[in-house]
C-alpha cells in the first residue's frame, strides 16, 4: 500500500511538472517572461499555486530546451542571445529545414499534405483578419515549420529542429517575425513550399524552404541594425 501511495504522489508530481514546464516555456516563448528575465522559483511556486519539487524539475526541463541557463551566484535567467547567436540559429534552420522540405516531398503520405494545407488556409484566414501584419502561429501541429519537420519522418532532424531549437527558435519568431510587414510573405512562400511538396518535388521543395528562411533571417538582420 505504502509503495502503492509513493507511486501515486511521484505521478501526481510529473503530471503537475509537465503542466508548469509547458505554462512556463510557452510565458517564455510568448514574451510574457522576456528574455534576460531572472527566474524567481519561490515567485513561480506562489504564482502556480504548486510547491518547490515540481517546479524544480520544470525548470530542470526548461534548462534542457536552452530557454533557462543557470549561472553560480546568478541564479536562473532566461537565456538572451547575441546578435551572432541568434542569426546562426537562422543559418542551422535554413540548412536543416531545407533537408527536410526535401525529405517530406519524398515521405510525406498524402493525407498528412492535405492537412498541411488545409492549416495554411487557416492561417490565410487569420493573417487576413489581421490586416496581413501578423503571422502568429501556435506551437507544434498547428506551426508549418513543425508540420514539415515532423512530415520527413527523420527522427534525428526531428530531434534537432523540433526538440533542441524548435522553442528557442519560436521565442524569437515570436519577438521578431509573427508582427512584420513579412506577413504576407511569409504565407506566400509557406504556400509554394506546401506546393512543391504536395508535386513531390523534392528538389524545389529544399530550395524554396531555404529562400524563406533566409528571406527570414534578412530582415532580421536589417531589424538589428536599425535598433542597434
């Protein structure tokens, strides 16, 4: 019984982990905890409602997904990016999400390109009502990067792009790429990319994937230089 009991607790802990862990990155993600924040766990325990264990190991998991670096005598912040750091990560993408653009045209079944575009109607819809200034997309299915990502069924690109990067990479989508006069864009060169694909056009696919995401990167670029 007493085994029993501890069983319980450890998985009522993990259930409570699981939900703070995914609250926490998405406050991150979002902007509602900015980047550079300190990261106070007494203040988190109280705003959660939940105590120290739980969200010790939320916060472990957070460190896991490079969103939270912890220094000696510094605590837990969450983590800010150089100039050079955040434009490398866009290098990485343009490389590996091209590859797997490639992959998806050759892999993806097609009920699941059928899906894909299906959701960029949505998104069509949502950027229109917006007055073609915001491309906010939520994470995992219902984020195109994610969908062809996970359409090239490539477990290591899957665990690079969508678990190393993926939410390090959406928190400065986030900042930087959902409000912007790349809107339109963006939705555009998402459509041709889910074209080549949809024709199984590998080739094409991997091209117009790479020129997105470095169309992308561009504007960052010129962003950073005005603020700077």
């Amino acid at each position: 019984m007493a085994s029993t009991t501890a069983e319980l607790l450890d998985e009522e802990a993990s259930t409570i982990a699981d939900r703070i862990f995914g609250q926490v990155r998405q406050a991150i993600v979002e902007g509602e905890i900015p980047a550079g924040s300190k990261i106070s766990e007494p203040a988190l325990a109280a705003r959660y409602g939940i105590s120290r264990g739980p969200l010790r190991e939320a916060m472990r998991r957070l460190e896991s997904t490079n969103l939270v670096e912890r220094r000696p005598n510094l605590g837990a912040r969450v983590i800010t990016l150089s100039n050079d750091e955040l434009l490398e990560i866009y290098v990485i993408r343009e490389a590996l999400e091209g590859m797997a653009a490639r992959i998806a045209a050759e892999r993806m079944p097609d009920a699941a390109i059928a899906d894909l575009k299906n959701l960029l109607e949505r998104h069509r819809r949502e950027v229109a009502r917006a007055d073609w200034q915001t491309y906010f997309q939520q994470e995992g299915d219902l984020d195109f990067h994610f969908r062809i990502v996970q359409g090239s069924g490539n477990r290591r690109l899957i665990d690079i792009l969508c678990n190393d990067l993926y939410h390090l990479a959406r928190m400065y989508r986030c900042q930087f790429g959902m409000k912007s006069d790349r809107a339109a864009d963006a939705l555009k060169e998402h459509e041709l990319v889910a074209d080549a694909i949809a024709e199984r056009d590998g080739e094409l696919a991997e091209w117009l994937m790479r020129r997105h995401i470095r169309a992308s990167r561009r504007a960052i670029e010129r962003r950073l230089a005005v603020e700077g």
